[in-house]
C-alpha cells in the first residue's frame, strides 16, 4: 500500500491565533510540534493496514512547519512548493490507494474556525459547481482525478461535517470547534490516538471512498477587493459576475486548479 497525506496547520488542535501559524514565530513552535505529532499518528495508521510508502506534504504556508526528525523511516517528506496546480497535493499520481488530510480547516465563508479560509484572506468565499468549497474539496477533487479514494481527515468539526457531504463514508476527526475568535480542542495525546484508529478505520474502505467526478467545474471566488476581480477576470475564459464576483468554468479538475493559481 502507498499512502499519501496531506497536511495543513489551522486544523491542528490547540491551534487558534494566526502567529501560531507563521513560521519565525514562538508560539509556532508549539503548533508545528502538535501537527508533526498529527502526521505522525496517521502515518503510523498507515504502517499498521499494510503501508510500505508514504508521501507526505507539508501544504501549511511556508511548506516547513513539520519535523522531519520524528517521521518514521518509510516516509518521503514534501517541502517547499512546486508551484504547480496540484499545489497542497503535489506529487500525487495514480500509483497512490489512498489519501489522508491531517489538520484541515474550515473554508472561507464559513464560522467552525477563527482561522477560516480558503487558499488566502483575500476572498469571502470560492464555490465549486455553486457549492461553497474549503480547500479540502480542491485536494479531494485532485485525488480523484487520480483515481484515488479520500479515507480520512482530521481538522475542525464544521469541515469534518462538510467533508461527509463529498465523501460520505470518509472517516474524520473533529479535533477543535471554533465560537467566534475562540476554539474548543480535543486534548493533544486524545487526539493523536483519535486520529490513528480513524485513519486504520478509513484505510481499511478504500472502495467506499471513492469520489464521483462531476462533468465539469464552476469555479466561483467572491473577492474581498473589488480590484482583486477586476484583475482576476481578464484570465482567459473568466466571466466577470458583479463588482466582487468571478466565474470560470472548467472543463476538469486540471484545468480548474490551474487557473486557481492565477485566479486565487
């Protein structure tokens, strides 16, 4: 089995302000070792069900939050960007049997989380197909285009709830709930043991996790700054939809996340 995992920061329990997110910072020492102990637990899931290889991408910010110390020896560790669409997903192929998202986070337009959003702060709210995405649905959509079934994620428990609406036999862990600027966490050690036996549990369905492609893709971003539409809307094939509002349909996940990366 060869497994990858994908692994963000704001979803990481214990994790509230945005200093605890910037590499440079103090208090981002502490979240970086809570999340390297989150990856660690799903990569141990992993050993148990049969894993020989495991990627795993380091898809917070700077890409260098995780410690590549504590990783067993079976894991390949993705830092850096590759500036490319796969973006938070890079390397992905179809030699993969399943994906695992570790400290995932609400999107933007949404309040399970004070650090919501969606790729960066300077949108309200993107939709996919008119459904209002977080990242998860962008990577989850790269995984299948892969052929590649999402089994698990651990983040926030509004996420957790959405991710069941694409994936509605994926395992999750809602490890923290957010009221306002305030978040509510699962203790450290209870969640790293949440997450292994939600990862073994999710590993053992592979089948179950599989995602239905739809036959195109509506790409919408609701921009903060109405100059930052402006601007997006001379992308080949953009539509602009009002004064904060741009449109683009894709014909697959490919092309959509490509022209997220000048778009987003």
């Amino acid at each position: 089995m060869k497994v990858y995992i994908s692994a963000d920061i704001e979803g990481v329990t214990g994790v509230t302000s945005w200093k605890e997110t910037i590499l440079g910072e103090e208090e981002h020492k502490k979240a970086a070792w809570q999340m390297t102990r989150e990856v660690v637990s799903a990569c141990e899931a992993a050993l148990a069900c049969g894993a020989e290889q495991i990627y795993v991408k380091d898809a917070h910010d700077s890409a260098r939050n995780i410690n590549g110390d504590e990783l067993p020896d079976q894991v390949t560790l993705i830092r850096g960007w590759t500036c490319t669409p796969e973006s938070m997903m890079a390397g992905i192929d179809e030699s993969f049997d399943a994906v695992i998202f570790i400290g995932y986070h609400s999107g933007a337009g949404f309040d399970g989380n004070p650090l919501a959003h969606t790729m960066n702060g300077g949108n309200n709210f993107v939709k996919i197909n008119e459904r209002t995405a977080a990242e998860f649905d962008m990577n989850a959509y790269v995984a299948a285009h892969y052929g590649v079934p999402v089994v698990f994620i651990s983040g926030d428990e509004q996420l957790c709830s959405h991710a069941k609406e694409l994936v509605p036999e994926i395992e999750t862990c809602g490890v923290k709930w957010g009221w306002g600027e305030a978040t509510f966490n699962m203790n450290p050690d209870a969640a790293c043991r949440e997450i292994r036996a939600g990862a073994e549990k999710g590993l053992k369905k592979l089948q179950a996790c599989r995602i239905q492609m739809p036959e195109q893709f509506e790409l919408e971003i609701n921009y903060k700054e109405f100059a930052n539409a402006l601007r997006a809307s001379y992308y080949p094939k953009a539509v602009r939809l009002d004064g904060h509002t741009v449109k683009y349909t894709a014909a697959d996940i490919q092309e959509m996340m490509t022209a997220r990366m000048f778009m987003l």
